[in-house]
C-alpha cells in the first residue's frame, strides 16, 4: 500500500506552500495531484477529494462551499417567490462573493480586526430577541431549519468581523461638510417635491477604475440594452442576480425603503420623475452604470415633537455628601423657592451641574429621549410653573422647574441629519465598491473549472 502521509504531515506541506502567491499555485497543483494519484488507485475504497474551484492568495475555495451556499441563496430566492437563474450564474456569483468575503476576513485578520466573544454572543442574543424567542428556542428553531449552531455563529462572526473591517477602513474616513448638506437639501427639494420615502431595486454594471474607452462604452451598451429589455418585461429581480456586479446582486437588487432625503445624489434626479414600476435611464458613476427601478415611494411628512424648557439643581454625593444630606439639602433649597427665592440665584450657588448653573439652571428646549428616564419621567408630571420634590439619577439627586412646553416642527432639523447620513451612506456605498476592487485587483486569484479536481 502507497502511503501519503499523515494528517499532520499534509498540513505541514500545506503551511509551507501557503506563504506566497506562488506557494498558493503550487498548494493547488500538490493537492490536484495527490487527488489525481489516490484517484486510480483507492476509486472503490474512498471518497472523490473535494476539489478546489478557487484559490485566493494563501487559501482556497472548495466546490462544498460554493454548493452550501447556493443552496442557501436558492432558498431565500424561492421564499421571496424570484426565479432561479441557472446553476452557472449563481456558481459565478456565489464564487466572487466567497472570494471577496477570504479577502476582507484576511485584511482584517492583518489589522487585527475581529468579533469579540462576547460581542458575537450579544448580538446573537439581540437576533434571538427580535425573533421573539429565548437563546435556547432560537438555538433550537436554527437546529430544527436544518442550520448548524455552530456554523450560524461563524458565519454571523466573519460577518461581525467584514462589518467592523468596512467601518474602519472607509465609513470612518468620511467626511460631510456643511456645505454638502445644504446642496444635497436643495437638490432634494427641487427634485423629489413631496415624496419622502422610495423602495428601490438597482443592477450595476461595473467597470474597471481606470476604464478605457472602450470598456466605457461596452458597460454603457450592455446597460442601455439592459434597461431596454427590463422595460419590455424581463423581471428586474432575476436580471440582477444573473447580470448585477453590486453587491446586494443575490438579494435582487433590492435596496429597500429609503428616505428620499437619504437617496445617493446619483439616484435623486434618476427617480424624480419615474412612477411605480419605472426603470430610469443608466446611471453613470465611478463604479460603473446603475440602473434603477422604482418599486414604490410614499408621500412627506412633518417632524413634529413636543419639548419641554427645564432648569434644575444638581447636589452630587459623594464621601462628604451622602444620600440624605443631598436630598435634605434638595429639600431645603425647594421651600426657598416655594418661599419666593430666586431658583437661577440659588442654582448659580449650589448645583454641582456647573454646565447648566452658570445658566441658572437652565437646560434649554429637550426632545423626548434627550435626557435620562428617571429625569424625564419627572418632568413629564410636572405642570407649567411647577418644582419637583427631590429625586434621584446616576448623575445625583436633583430638583427640576417646567418653565414652558411647545410643539416644535424639527423637519428641518432631521432633514439635515438625515442628509448628513444620506451623504455618508452614499460615500460609503462607493468608497466600499473602490476598497473591495482595490483589494480584489491586489491579490492573487486563480479561478478554475468547476469540474476540475
């Protein structure tokens, strides 16, 4: 009997062979070859090898992974009732996304990027949570699906990791001036009018970084015939996943609901004008051609909160000032008021609050949420005029005076935050794209046949 080496020993050859670009060909060809020699000669006492249908820098992509997760995409395209493109078009995409995913985790790994044990667990604990379930019965019900635990968590962990990884290096570097705000706004008004929400579906067709010519002009022919045959009664869905380079290619293209004010600048004038069920005309970008269609929108609407103007005294306890001192004091300084002292005067003199006492006390307009529950809860209670007996925070203990309340139209407020994050995702959506390409054009990548072992 021909003996191969153990376990050990192909593992020690394969961390030898992995230290290169050209380590990871030649990982490819030993594996291939061993394949090939145990083949002819143990047909009838073993198992075909799982072979390799990528490799990607210093590791490989195995035909088990492709098949595990096309069957998963395949069955969330059937519960969302698309139509399944064929097996080479999935195998295709599924193969880039699994690539780009070993390239991101491999660039994090080297910034020592990760998910946390404890983060993994939380977040998992938060998933369990919104499906209305205990861990165990989440756990369970994953278990039930026919979905490993285990392989749940890793999958959720590399995702965690990408995530994490994509913040760091893109969305953190992004900057929005003030000026950019304000044209965004400005554009958004002239051009969606009262419409303050899409549903979106998007294909792109990429081109290169730095494009030639005429790969410029082969993406806008492939999109302008695209778009001609989405408008004669190809479904946008299974054109996305069949023709799409964007990354929510799997999914349909679907970009789901958008606030109008939070839509990329590329896409504002590309929907202004379309109705339900219209595809715009294709979109050019540095990324390549983007073609839209607009599922659905609904109409504006106001921001409208109630506020309420508040000053207070804070008396903080400490080694000198226990718990009842503080509130004694609290006690005393409210039936001086009561009594007809000043409460800005005496704030000025006794809060530990320095910020607001040298204001009075004065804590200015607050939104709902804008401050602590306790101290909210306080002075919900509290008619216009009215003082609060003493209560108690994690900041300290505290008196509280409602001076007034209003209903406040904050559009224009969260118009501009909203812009703000709109301008961000935009860059991100982008700046993502460019930092994925990079990272793809840097590295070495072999694909190979699908019936290659």
């Amino acid at each position: 009997m021909i003996s191969y080496g153990s376990d050990s020993e192909i593992s020690a050859t394969y961390m030898i062979y992995r230290r290169s670009h050209t380590g990871a060909r030649l990982l490819a060809c030993l594996l291939t070859l061993l394949s090939a020699l145990i083949t002819p000669l143990h047909a009838a006492q073993i198992e075909p090898l799982d072979h390799i249908v990528a490799v990607v820098d210093e590791d490989v992509i195995v035909q088990s992974e492709v098949d595990d997760m096309i069957r998963s995409i395949a069955a969330q395209i059937r519960e969302g009732g698309g139509q399944l493109p064929s097996r080479e078009v999935l195998q295709k995409q599924v193969l880039e996304k699994l690539i780009m995913q070993k390239l991101q985790l491999v660039r994090a790994s080297q910034l020592g990027i990760s998910a946390s044990e404890e983060l993994l667990a939380q977040t998992i604990s938060n998933i369990a949570r919104r499906n209305g379930m205990p861990l165990t019965e989440f756990r369970q019900a994953l278990e039930e699906s026919g979905i490993s635990f285990r392989d749940y968590r890793d999958k959720l962990r590399d995702e965690i990791t990408i995530q994490r990884l994509m913040d760091q290096e893109v969305r953190r570097r992004i900057q929005v001036s003030d000026k950019e705000i304000q044209t965004f706004l400005s554009k958004q008004a002239a051009s969606s009018g009262s419409r303050s929400e899409y549903h979106l579906l998007h294909i792109l067709i990429a081109t290169p970084e730095v494009a030639s010519t005429k790969q410029g002009s082969a993406a806008h022919d492939k999109a302008t015939q695209l778009v001609e045959r989405l408008r004669g009664g190809l479904d946008f869905r299974t054109a996305a996943i069949n023709e799409s380079d964007d990354q929510l290619a799997l999914e349909g293209g679907d970009l789901g609901w958008r606030p109008a004010n939070q839509l990329p600048t590329l896409l504002v004038d590309a929907v202004a004008d379309l109705e339900k069920g219209e595809i715009a005309d294709p979109v050019r970008s540095p990324s390549g051609y983007h073609i839209i269609k607009l599922e659905d929108y609904k109409g504006g609407e106001q921001h409208i909160i109630n506020q309420t103007h508040v000053r207070h005294i804070l008396i903080k306890t400490n080694e000198v000032t226990s718990e009842d001192d503080a509130r004694t004091r609290l006690q005393q300084l409210r039936q001086r008021i009561l009594g007809g002292d000043d409460f800005e005067a005496l704030a000025r003199s006794n809060s530990d609050d320095k910020s607001s006492a040298i204001n009075g006390g004065d804590l200015g307009w607050l939104a709902p949420n804008d401050t602590v529950p306790r101290f909210e809860e306080e002075m919900d209670k509290l008619p216009n005029g009215g003082i609060s007996e003493p209560f108690r925070t994690d900041f300290g203990w505290h008196i509280i005076q409602l001076l007034d309340r209003r209903d406040y139209d904050s559009t224009e407020t969260v118009q501009r935050a909203e812009a703000k994050q709109a301008i961000t995702n935009r860059k991100f959506t982008e700046e993502s794209f460019l930092y994925r390409r990079r990272l793809r054009d840097e590295a070495y990548v072999e694909i190979r046949d699908s019936d290659s072992s």
